[in-house]
C-alpha cells in the first residue's frame, strides 16, 4: 500500500482482482456436499470413515491458516508478498480439486484424507494473501469496501454458477459422478483464465516499507497472532464476526430440515429457494456499498444484521398460513435474508481492513495477512460450531423427522428462526460504537502517511 493509493482504483483492476473468486467459490459445494455421499455411498469409502477423513482434512485446515497468513506477510519471494503464493496454491489446489471430484480407479479413506488436506492447503495459500492483497489495494475507507464488494459478488456468482452446472447435468450419470466433473473442470478453466490476468493486471504491495519493522527477529507464528488480540477493534470485530458465523450457520445447518420438515417443499423444488437466496445477496450487495458510504460500514452492517433479523423472525408467522401462501412467503424471507447476507460478506473485511492500518500504527509492523489468516480461523470454527450444536440440540428439543409432532415443529422453527435472531442481536451490540469510524480512520491514515516521510 502506498501514500498515493487512496485514489478510486480503475475500473480494470478491480475486476481483475474480484474475478478469481468466482474461481475460488465454485468448488465449495461439490466438496462440502457432493464429497460426503460421493465417497460414502457411490465410491463405497463408508460413511463412518468418510467423515473421519473428511474431520482430519478440516483440523488440518483450521490450523495452518495463521501459518500461511505469517508466512504472506513476513517471506516475500521475488520481492511479492502475496503472488507468489497465491500461484502456489492455484498449483497445488487444480490437481487436488481434480483427483477429490474426478477420482479414478479404486479408492479409499486413505485417498480422501490425503487429497483433501492437499486442497485445503492449496486453498488456505490462495484464501489468505488473496484476501489480505484486497486490503493494501487501497487506503481509502470507502473504496476499501468498493473492492470487497465487487469481490464478494464475484464469490456469489461462482456459488450461483456451480448450483446452475449443477443442476443443469443431474442426472445425467446415475454414478453421480458428472456435476461434481463439470464443477471440477470449469473451476480449473476459470483459474487459468482469472489468476494470470491477476497477476498481471493488480499491483502487489511488495516488500515491508522503510517505516515498518524489519522482518527479522518476529516470534513464532501463534505468539504473533496472540499479540494481535491486545489490539482491541480487532478482537472485538473478530468475535462480532465469528458471533454472526453462528447465526449465519445455525439456519445453514437447518435449511434442508425446514423446507421438509416446516414447509413440506420436495427435494426437486429445494434448489429454488438457493437461488433466490443467493441472488438477492448479489443484487444487494451494491446497495449496502451505496449505504456505507453515507452512514460508514460498520453502522450498515448493523442495519443489515436487523433487516436480517427482521426476516427471520417472520418465520414463526408462516405455520398459521395455508401452504401456498407459506411457500410463497418464505421465498420472500430468503430474499430478505439472502440481501443481509450480502452485507455480512462485503462489509466486514473492509472494516477489517481499517483495523489493520491501526494495528499497522500500534505497531509499527504490516500483519495484515495474519489477521486475515485468524478472520478465516473464526470463520471456519463457526460454521462447525453450529453445526455441532443445532443438530443435537434440534434432538434433545424432541425432533424427529420421522415423525414430527408440534412439539417437534416448535423446536425445529425456534432453532431455524429465533436463536440466530437473539445472537445476531449480541453482534449488532459489539459493532453499532465500532471505534473506527471514517474520521477516525482518516486520523490513523495520516498518522501513518506523517510516519513514513520522516522514515
């Protein structure tokens, strides 16, 4: 990041930066879904085993993120900080993602543990600096989430991209195999496409600035991330955003279980309400970037939180309404939701963004990319710790699905419904006084300038 870069970034740039997320998104629903029942099932892997496969890959994952965010910042190869890895990865990520969706020959649990630890690392070294480059594109408060925003539609649409290919080839092989293989070879036809223009097109920040403080001497990797947590706008966005992780994939882990289960919608008519969810967060996404830039982003995050909140809550209304009319009204409820979740994906970096020149000015040492690498961690630890608390506790409440009385109906809809509404309620709470605001930020910013003409 340089004095000069709070100037609005071309056009051109930005859609080569945004672009290879559409990439990176593709592949996540063929491995977070297909990969269970495509190895458990039809490859004959087992169940049991494909799960622990699949939990040692996820551990791996969980833990090397601070290490390649270290590692991003701190080891710059041909004076780059984050191409250089972000190739590596593309390198090591297009083969993984090949041999896990397009397997040949036998298989067993030994080959699913192996080439997915192989995936996620190779996703991990393109996730982290790529997310972390975002952030030194531009020193701007408003840009900054100009840049996330085109990026987070970008992601969206390879998410939309993937449920469409998806569709578009079921059954046409009764093995299964053929979506997860059109996934598989569009994502990597993508990424020869996007990442060389990426690499051409967007500056790197390159090596630490005069200012900063050398490279030599740094502590291990988890003693630098522990000092990251006295820096107090970064904790508290941190757990503002893992809380919401929680919210966000409480309803995830329920979805399914409530088109069945509370609405009585058929697996064929599922995919509709995906689309319409995912669709409205790439239509609002826009707009919230239009609202940041009049009342700052972490207040519109807020307001986004609400709008979501106010959605969901509208959930327990739909049981007293006849079936159609319930249908009908929930697909109104997802685009609701779908439009907060545009928010939660374009806002909150950028704040993080903001946090990071702070932490920069504190002291004296760019970290950028391991706080992202931490922001990734609180990501992933989220969406697992919903899933492993929803599930059990939706049958501790007494649901059963294979026979749902009221009781059942009334955990289930409190559960989908309700409880993330009540922890969405506590992020709003951390985040409505986020402490950098865009005056503040503007003080940090020329701190920061003031420091390097006198290095």
């Amino acid at each position: 990041m340089t004095d000069g870069n709070a100037r609005p970034l071309p056009r051109r740039v930005i859609v080569a930066y945004a672009l290879p997320a559409a990439a990176i998104a593709l592949p996540t629903i063929p491995v977070f879904i297909h990969l269970p029942a495509l190895y458990g099932d039809t490859l004959g892997v087992g169940l049991a085993a494909t799960g622990v496969a699949l939990l040692v890959a996820r551990l791996f994952d969980t833990v090397t993120d601070p290490l390649i965010g270290w590692l991003s910042d701190r080891v710059p190869i041909w004076r780059h900080r984050r191409k250089p890895w972000i190739v590596l990865g593309a390198v090591i990520a297009g083969p993984a993602l090949h041999q896990l969706l397009v397997p040949e020959g036998s298989v067993d649990a030994a080959y699913l543990t192996i080439w997915s630890v192989v995936l996620y690392a190779g996703w991990t070294l393109i996730a982290v600096p790529y997310m972390a480059w975002g952030a030194e594109l531009s020193s701007d408060y408003g840009e900054r989430a100009r840049i996330t925003s085109w990026r987070e539609t970008a992601s969206l649409t390879g998410i939309i991209t993937a449920a469409v290919l998806g569709a578009a080839v079921a059954g046409s092989e009764p093995d299964g195999f053929e979506g997860p293989s059109v996934v598989a070879t569009t994502t990597i036809a993508l990424g020869l496409l996007f990442i060389p223009a990426l690499l051409a097109m967007v500056p790197d920040a390159g090596l630490p600035r005069i200012a900063d403080a050398p490279a030599r001497g740094v502590g291990p990797v988890f003693a630098a991330a522990v000092t990251l947590f006295r820096n107090g706008p970064f904790t508290r966005l941190l757990f503002a955003w893992f809380v919401n992780g929680i919210a966000n994939g409480i309803p995830a882990a329920l979805f399914f279980l409530y088109l069945d289960h509370g609405l009585g919608v058929g697996a064929a008519d599922r995919p509709i309400f995906v689309l319409v969810y995912f669709l409205a967060a790439v239509v609002a996404i826009p707009l919230w970037y239009r609202i940041s830039l009049d009342v700052g982003k972490h207040r519109t995050w807020c307001l986004a939180m609400l709008v979501t909140s106010a959605g969901f809550l509208c959930v327990a209304l739909l049981a007293a309404l006849p079936h159609d009319s319930a249908v009908a009204g929930f697909l109104i409820i997802c685009a609701i939701t779908g439009a907060g979740l545009g928010a939660d994906l374009a806002l909150p970096p950028a704040i993080q963004a903001d946090v990071a020149d702070y932490d920069q000015l504190r002291h004296r040492r760019s970290r950028v990319g391991l706080q992202f690498a931490l922001w990734g961690m609180a990501t992933k630890l989220a969406l697992a710790l919903a899933v492993g608390t929803a599930l059990p506790a939706l049958e501790a409440l007494g649901f059963d699905p294979s026979a749902v009385g009221s009781g059942g109906s009334i955990a289930l809809v409190t559960l989908y419904a309700v409880v993330p509404v009540m922890i969405k309620l506590a992020a709003v709470s951390l985040v409505w006084n986020f402490p950098i605001t865009p005056a503040r930020h503007a003080v940090i910013r020329r701190r920061l300038a003031t420091r390097r003409r006198a290095a």
